[in-house]
C-alpha cells in the first residue's frame, strides 16, 4: 500500500517570508545550542527582535517551526536521492546508490550536531508531517526506480509494484531513523546497508 501523498507543513502567512525565514533560522540555531525542549518561541521572538504574537502570525506552534526545519534538513536527503533516481545509469546502480547515499546523508544529518539529532528523534517519535512526507518521497524515488528496472527489463515484473516499493522503503528504515541510527556503529551500518541492498537486488532480478 502506498503512504499518503506528502502533506503540507503548518505554517501561517506567506511562505516566502523574510520574516518567516528569519524565524527559522533563529529556531534552528537555538535548537542547536539550547536544544528543541529548552527553547522557546519567547526565546525566538527575542533573539529576532519581535513578539510571541508576531511569531504566530506566521507558525502556529513550536512544533510547526521544528517540522519546517526538518523538512528543509531531510528535503536535502530527498533532493540528492532524486538526482539519483533521475540519473541515466542503470536501475540496479541507481538503487544501489540510493540505499548508500540515504544512508551517508543521514549521519551526516542526524549526528553532526547532537541537539539537532534530538529534534529530529522527537519529530521521528511523534510521526511529526515533516518525518511522513520524507517516507512518502523516499517510496515514490523506489517506485521510480523500480518502474524503470522493469522497463528496461533489468528487475521482475510479477510481484505488484506497491508491494515491491513498499517493502523496499521499509528495509530503508534503519538506514533513515534517528533513533535506529544511533543503534550501530557507521561501520556496522555501512555493512549492514550493502548485505540489505544486494539482497533487494536478488530479489528483483528477473
């Protein structure tokens, strides 16, 4: 079954913004000293120079302004995926190189900064929209993918492709998870990602 289309983040007033952009960027270097539990939206208000009011004008909540910079921060690991998925190489390098890229990118993500690993384990925790829409994408790049491995004649055609792409995107998760991430070392990740990802590829060889 596939997951619900990505929707959008709760936000107030024009997205484009200066303001709403300054609120971000604010919110995101609290979070990343202070933490996302220590921070409030008094203290971002203050640390742009305008009211808790003001701030609602354009988020409705502390947590609407943490989904938004999780979507920026993980819509980074989707546009590299993409590039991927788009690439002319073959479907099983590209899908090789998906698995290990959403890997690699989200260490780099999630355990640069330990406060900002926080905030992206709570937005993990409570199934926060920022964290849906990332699987949502993450499914439609392995359906791509996919669809295009059966095209060219490379992958089998017999299992229905949401079942496939599904499956797919679930073995994903301990290589996206912030708080699976956190369970292993890079080492053991790295491993694991290319036992996982050549044994997908058997199971879609034709």
């Amino acid at each position: 079954m596939k997951p619900d289309i990505p929707v959008a983040l709760t936000q107030r007033g024009p997205a484009e913004h200066e303001r709403r952009e300054q609120i971000i960027d604010a919110a995101f270097e609290h979070f990343r000293l202070y933490g996302y539990a220590k921070t409030s939206v008094a203290d971002l208000a203050k640390s742009i120079g305008v009211s808790s009011a003001y701030i609602y004008k354009f988020f409705e909540s502390k947590q609407a302004i943490g989904e938004a910079i999780c979507s920026q921060r993980v819509g980074q690991i989707d546009e590299a995926l993409m590039v991927i998925a788009q690439s002319d190489q073959s479907a099983t390098l590209r899908l090789r190189s998906i698995f290990k890229t959403l890997l690699t990118r989200s260490l780099d993500l999630f355990f640069l900064d330990r406060k900002l690993h926080d905030l992206a384990a709570i937005a993990s925790a409570q199934r926060w929209k920022s964290t849906l829409n990332h699987r949502a994408m993450i499914y439609s790049i392995v359906e791509k993918v996919v669809a295009d491995g059966r095209e060219s004649g490379e992958f089998e055609r017999k299992t229905p492709l949401d079942e496939v792409c599904m499956a797919i995107t679930t073995v994903t998760t301990p290589f996206s998870h912030p708080l699976l991430l956190e369970q292993k070392t890079p080492e053991q990740l790295e491993e694991r990602v290319q036992a996982i990802t050549s044994l997908v590829l058997r199971s879609l060889a034709k």
